[in-house]
C-alpha cells in the first residue's frame, strides 16, 4: 500500500509540474525539478509518510535531505504563484485517486 500511495503522489505530481518521474527521482537542480519535488515531499509528509520512507523512495542517504525539501516547500508555496497552482492541482487530483489513504 506504501508503495502504491507513494507512485500515486509520484505519478500526478509529474503529470501536473510537467516533469518526468525520472527527473523527480534523479538529482536533477532545475529549479522546475526542485519545485517538483518539493511538492512530492509536501504531499507524501500529508500522506503520513516519515521523513526516511520518503529519503529511501527518492534514493536518498539521509532524511535531512526530505526535511529540507519540505522546509523549502513551506517558502516557496508563500512567494510562488505557481507553486500554489501546482499545489491545488496535486491536492485535487490526489483527493480522487487516493481518497481513503489521506490521514
């Protein structure tokens, strides 16, 4: 169920931001992949999904790096527009695919 949840998040999030799950995944720093995966993290945190089950989806060694993406989610949802737009569009399309998972 984890890992079904965790690709629903993966899946719309790319589908919305317009960024491949490859993109998502890798450790790319364009700012569009960063936001992306901000947003990724924002959802899977919602979601109930501790740091380190997020480090370990993303391939990540450390639950830090995760934090700091939620972190950064929280300033750049307050000063990006499409940040916001992307996060309602998530928000909406989750509430359907994975409506009885939300915590």
């Amino acid at each position: 169920m984890k890992t079904k949840t965790l690709n629903g998040i993966l899946d719309t999030v790319s589908e919305v931001c317009e960024v491949s799950r490859e993109e998502l995944l890798s450790r790319c720093k364009r700012q569009e992949v960063v936001d992306a995966r901000c947003i990724f993290v924002h959802f899977c945190k919602q979601y109930g999904f501790p740091s380190k089950v997020i480090a370990d989806f993303l391939g990540r060694q450390r639950a830090c790096v995760v934090d700091n993406y939620a972190h950064n989610y929280h300033y750049f949802s307050r000063v990006s527009y499409i940040m916001r737009v992307y996060s309602q569009q998530v928000s909406d399309k989750l509430s359907v695919i994975l409506p009885d998972t939300h915590s």
